[in-house]
C-alpha cells in the first residue's frame, strides 16, 4: 500500500513544466476557434427556429436533462447569437491566455450550450472536445506564453513547475479513447475478419479522397484493417512507455494524418493530434516553443 501511495502520489503530484499544457492550450483554441468558424455558414440550418432543430423542440427534447446556458437566456434567434458571440469571445481569451481561468470556464459553459441546442448533429470529436475543454478549467495552462503573464510584467517563456493531475488526467482521457474505440471495433464481425476499412470508403458523406485501386486490393484492406487495431491499441498503452513514446506519437499522428486524408471527420483527427501531444516531454516542447518564438520575433 505504501507503494501504490507513493507511485500514485508521484504521478499526479510530482511537479512538471507547465510547457505540455502551455502547447495545449494554443492548438486547442486554435481548434475551438476554427470549429465555431466553420459552424457559422449552418448556424441559421442546425440551430435557428426555422432551421432543422426549433428551439422548441430543443426544450421539450432535453428538457432537465442537458444543462445549457440558454435556459439562463431569453428565448429566440437573437439570444443564441449573442451566447455564439460571447463563446467566441471566451475563445479567442482563452487561446491568448487573457484572464485564463475565467475564459477557460466561459469556454466550456458556451460550448456545452451550444451542443446542447442540438445534439443531433454532434460527433465523438465534439463530445472529446466537451471533456478536455472542461479539463483545461482546472490545469494551469496560463504559463509559458500568455497575455496574463504580458499584463503582469513577467518574461515570456518562464514555463513554472505545476501540479500535473490535470495534465495526467488528460492523458488517462486520450488511453481510454484508443482502448474503448478498440473494444468497440472488436465487436464487430468486419473488423475481426479484416474488411471494414472497406466500407467507408464508398459512403460518399465520408470519404474526402478514395484511394487508387491497387491499395484496394483484399489484402491490402485486411492489412489496413487489423493494422489499425494494433496501432490504437498500442497507442493506448504503449504511450506510457517512455522508449516507445516517440516512435508511437509519430506513427500515431500519421494515422491521423491518414484518416483526415481519406475520410470527412470534421476536426476529430486534429484533435487527436492535438492530444497525442500531451504526453511529449515538457524540455521537447518548451524548446520547441522558444524556437517557435524566436523565429516569429
């Protein structure tokens, strides 16, 4: 038992630069931002009275059961469009890292809300996105580089030791998703029998760019399929390994890469590529952002 104390203990309280999470934060707004971007064009069609989901219906079909800033909120078209406003608002803050703590709670309250006027249109990238919004509420991510630190007269770059349980948290998060979605595959029979990369491939709501037809062949298909397997699996454990991390974090984001090539997964491969970054080492990436910096100035 004093063992388990002292590894638990060690790996959600042992301090750790704040650089992981610094880095996290600039793609994760960058990503919040171009989502409630690319939703504007649909708003009038996904969450307006005369678009497919009426407020209405919104109430009566969540009613007590999805919270949402809106029930706070007059009703109509036009208070939506100021709780959008007010949710990009928090976003751009929370990117800059301008009163950080605060705009990382407005982010995650308006970007609940939002989904919640009409989850019918939402995906497994918007529900992650739901969780490690929340996350960053609790993590101290406004170090490094901010406009907090800029008002306080502080240096830029000065990455401060941190409690990392958030950071660990986040991490546990990301294993879970490869672990669960393997799972979830293995249950069904075109996974196991190797042919389920097959299909989505002729769903033209998916497919982005169908690959020539020599990469179609049976086993080169049955080679993606299982492949894939083992690669989020190995993902999902092997990331804890420290001599396996790069190599799997690399492999990883080229799957990634992969899946945003050929299929429409809205932003969901970005944001796991944005994850996977989590568990690089805090010295890699604060001399990644300071060289990131310098070449900017």
């Amino acid at each position: 038992m004093t063992q388990f104390l002292t590894f638990w203990n060690h790996f959600f309280h042992a301090e750790c630069s704040t650089a992981p999470l610094v880095c996290f934060r600039l793609l994760l707004g960058l990503l919040l931002l171009v989502n409630a971007v690319l939703l504007l064009p649909l708003a009038g069609d996904y969450y307006s009275d005369r678009g497919l989901w009426p407020a209405a219906l919104s109430r009566a079909g969540c009613h007590r059961t999805r919270f949402s800033l809106q029930g706070l909120l007059p009703s109509g078209w036009l208070s939506f469009r100021g709780l959008w406003l007010l949710h990009i608002v928090s976003v751009c803050c929370f990117l800059i890292g301008l009163q950080y703590r605060l705009s990382a709670i407005l982010v995650f309250l308006t970007l609940v809300s939002i989904h919640h006027r009409n989850p019918w249109v939402l995906s497994s990238g918007d529900s992650l996105l739901r969780l490690l919004t929340f996350l960053c509420c609790f993590a101290d991510a406004a170090g490094g580089y901010s406009a907090d630190l800029w008002l306080q007269g502080s240096s830029q770059g000065d990455f401060r030791p941190m409690d990392p349980w958030p950071l660990r948290v986040m991490q546990l998060l990301i294993s879970v998703v490869y672990l669960r979605t393997v799972a979830w595959k293995l249950s069904g029979s075109r996974w196991r029998d190797g042919s389920a990369v097959w299909y989505p491939l002729w769903v033209d709501a998916y497919v982005r760019c169908r690959p020539p037809g020599w990469m179609l062949r049976p086993g080169l298909i049955r080679l993606a399929t299982w492949g894939t397997l083992v690669e989020e699996a190995s993902l999902g454990v092997g990331l804890w390994v420290q001599e396996l991390r790069v190599p799997l974090l690399i492999s990883g984001i080229v799957l990634h890469l992969i899946f945003e090539l050929v299929l429409n997964l809205q932003l969901f491969s970005w944001i796991m590529i944005c994850s996977l970054l989590l568990f690089v080492d805090p010295a890699t990436i604060e001399c990644s952002l300071h060289w990131l910096l310098s070449a900017i100035t």
